[in-house]
C-alpha cells in the first residue's frame, strides 16, 4: 500500500535505453521539485522531455491525490529500470546479420513532502 505521505508516478516501457536516462535522474535525485524541473529543462540530454512530463504527472498525483502542498515536495526516489528489449536485425556483409537492440525503460518518481 502507498502511504499517504508520497505521490509517485510511473512511466512504463518508454522508448529511451535506461542507462541515458540515469544520468539525468541522478542530478534530480533529493532535490526540491521547482529546482528538479529547473535541472532537467537545462539538460540537453533526450531523457528530458520524458523526465519533465512525468515530474509534473507525479506532483499532479501529490495535489489532487493525497492533497500535498507543491512547494514542500521534493524528490524522494528516482529510479529507471530495463523494459523489454526490442530485437531487429541489422544486414551485414557477406549474408550475415547483426542483432540490434531497442532497448525500453520504466522510470519511477516518487515525490515526498519536507
């Protein structure tokens, strides 16, 4: 059961390899969300614009969900985990062929208040 003192949202199976989207979740981990979106809009990096939409889904869920107040969140947990890996294949010289892999992630927000 989710305790009454968090809000979290969950994006599942985005099109985004998990290990470039770490990188931007480490710089927002334990930060307040107003300096966390600050960060992540200054972050040239393809993780952004997926980590921007679910920071806000997740302070949407602390408001309306759980009645928290937006200028005492921060965020608690951050995390991004492999999804399901999709499998093309890549024709290469002398009738062989290479794996290629797409790979996914479920990235996790969970916001807390101070």
């Amino acid at each position: 059961m989710e305790a009454k003192n968090e809000a979290k949202a969950v994006l599942r199976y985005a099109r985004i390899s998990p290990r470039k989207v770490k990188i931007v979740i480490d710089l927002i981990r334990n930060k307040s969300v107003a300096e966390a979106i600050g960060i992540i809009n200054n972050t040239q990096k393809a993780a952004s614009e997926y980590l921007i939409k679910l920071l806000n889904s997740a302070v949407a869920n602390a408001v309306n969900n759980n009645g928290m107040d937006p200028e005492k969140l921060y965020v608690a947990e951050t995390y991004a985990n492999a999804g399901p890996i999709l499998k093309r294949i890549m024709p290469r010289a002398q009738g062989r062929a290479f794996r290629i892999r797409k790979r996914t992630s479920h990235i996790t927000i969970v916001l807390k208040e101070r």
